[in-house]
C-alpha cells in the first residue's frame, strides 16, 4: 500500500508551486516553431512558495522572439507562454562550472526560472535586451522581498559588457 501513496503525494506536490502561478497567468497561446531546448532541469523559486521546485528531464524551452514557452512532459502541468514583456531581467545561479543556471527573473509576479546550463538563454535575454540583475539584487528580491532597481530607462549594454555583467551575476556579486 505504501508504494500506491508516494506517487500520490509526488502528484499532489507537484500540482502547487510557482507552475500552478504560471499555467494560470500564462497559458500557452499560439504554437512556436522555434527549436526546443530540452535541459536536464528547470528549477523555479518563489517569493510565494518556500523551496525550489525542480522538474528534471521532463521539459522543453522555446525561446521565440517575443515569449518563452515552457512544456513540461506530465499530464498534470499545461505549458506556458510568458511574454518578453513579464520577464524584467536575467541573471545566473552558479553552483560548480557543470552545474549553472540562467536565470529568467519575473519581477511582478515573484517567480525566479532557472535554465540548466543554457548559453542559449543567455543570448536571447542579451538579444530582447533584457538587464543582467546582480547575484546581490536578485536574493535580496528572492529572500528579502526587496524590490528590483527600475529598469525602465534600461539602455542596452555591449555584448562584452553584457558577458562580464552575466559573469558577475554568477559569482553572486
């Protein structure tokens, strides 16, 4: 009997989180043509949830020109398009140099997603000329509840510029 209940409290787990706050804010619109990344894991930290949730080896990535589309494989979750617009910056997660993530920042709605190991993620925020958010602002607004510097008059940086300030972000400066 035991056996029959862990999937039951894994299905019953993994229904709450950050997920649940963007199938109901972003459903998924139109289908994209834009390649798929398949990482190994997506990780999505809250302001509102305590906790990381990760989902390894079962999603897909799409990084389209105006939204990111995220598809989990699981019949419980329903994929999300979240609008360029949602997303107020980028940063980096660094645990070891086999193990960071890119980090998509959506400053309103409180939610943190990590993409593991994904330079094309980092291209792309450079690409819709999203700001890098320093390792410092991003767990003070993660941890803290602080709010994020304004980015409304955000002038895009060089690319090396761009690579140094994603660089920092990773050793948590």
């Amino acid at each position: 009997m035991k056996i029959y209940l862990l999937p039951l409290v894994i299905f019953l787990v993994g229904c709450d989180g950050p997920y649940k706050n963007l199938e109901q804010k972003y459903p998924k619109g139109n289908e994209t043509s834009v390649k798929a990344l398949t990482p190994e894991s997506l990780v999505l930290t809250s302001q509102h949830h305590k906790g990381a949730f990760s989902f390894r080896n079962m999603n897909s990535v799409q990084l389209a020109d105006s939204a990111v589309f995220i598809s989990l494989d699981s019949f419980f979750h329903d994929p999300v398009e979240i609008p360029v617009s949602s997303i107020t910056g980028c940063s980096c997660t660094y645990f070891d140099k086999d193990n960071w993530h890119t980090d998509l920042i959506l400053g309103k709605d409180g939610i943190e997603i990590g993409i593991h190991l994904s330079r094309a993620t980092k291209d792309w925020c450079f690409k819709n000329n999203l700001p890098v958010i320093t390792g410092k602002q991003q767990r003070d607004w993660l941890y803290n509840k602080n709010a994020l510097p304004s980015f409304e008059d955000y002038v895009q940086v060089t690319r090396e510029d761009f690579d140094y300030q994603f660089k920092q972000a990773c050793m948590g400066y």
